[in-house]
C-alpha cells in the first residue's frame, strides 16, 4: 500500500515531464502553478516552508561557483551543493539559477543575504545534441545524462545498443 502510494505521488509528480521535449523548470511551473516564471514559483514556495531569509536572494546578484545542469528522467535538473542538503530541482536554460526547496540556500550567504546559485548548462548546439539523442529513447525514465560522466557519443553507443538508431 506504501509503496502504491509513493508510486501515484511520483507519477503526479512527473505529469509535467513532456515526450516531445526535455522538461525545464518552465514546464514545471506552467503545469503546477499560476506563476508565469520559475523564480515566482520559488518565492511563494520558500515562503510557504518559512525560509523568509531566503526571499532576499531574489533582489540579490547570483554567487557561488556554478551548479552543473543535467539530464534526470527527461528533465534538467541540478543538485545543491551544500554537503548537508543534497537537494534536487528542476532547472531551465532561459533563466540559469537554482533555489533550493529543500534548503533556501541558506548556506549561500554573502555579505549577509542569501543569494541564488548560477547554473550552468551546455552550449545551445550541445545542448540539443544530447537532448535529441534522449528524444529517441521512448520511456522518460531512460532519459538520463550526466555531464562530466557522458560523451555526446556514449549516449549514441546506448541507443544503438539497444536498438534505437
């Protein structure tokens, strides 16, 4: 039952995730709020988990060494990096910043204000390679690229493995 329950919440939670494309923080945000942008869907949200400390980062400059983006279950995505959190969220190209749900980057502090961390994705012609090699994988869950991990070419090894090309 636990285990139902869990799976009905994930696939809920992933209805956003388009076959088509390779989900962004956009996608997100159009399908569970009424915000037009990612960053009003983070105010509200960090304002809902009592991280008020964590508003300021909104009219602050990004700081802090650039997260890496990535490709999870066909969507980009990037970690937090404090050591201590571990938290995941969606990304998007059009507006390269992370805010930690789980966190509020509270451990990015500077000069006494919380500030969002940059992001960094590949170069828009990379970008749509790699994105374009996941499009022929046909389950979203096979979707997945990691960025220091992976070669363009590794992923096209994979599909023709597997009969995909």
């Amino acid at each position: 039952m636990k285990n139902n329950l869990m799976l009905q919440r994930t696939v809920r939670a992933q209805a956003y995730v388009p076959l088509d494309r390779i989900a962004t923080g956009q996608d997100k945000v159009r399908y569970m709020t009424r915000t037009k942008d990612m960053r009003g869907w983070w105010k509200i949200d960090i304002a809902k988990r009592g991280y008020l400390d964590s508003l300021e980062a909104f009219h602050s400059p990004m700081k802090g060494r650039p997260i890496k983006a990535y490709i999870n279950n066909g969507r980009w995505a990037a970690n937090c990096p404090d050591p201590e959190c571990a938290g995941c969220e969606v990304v998007d190209y059009g507006d390269p910043v992370f805010m930690c749900l789980s966190c509020g980057n509270l451990r990015n502090r500077h000069g006494g204000q919380t500030r969002l961390y940059p992001v960094s994705f590949p170069m828009p012609d990379k970008r749509k390679e790699i994105e374009n090699i996941l499009l022929k994988r046909n389950r979203r869950v096979n979707r997945n690229w990691e960025s220091e991990l992976e070669t363009k070419e590794d992923l096209e090894k994979e599909n023709i493995k597997h009969g995909l090309e």
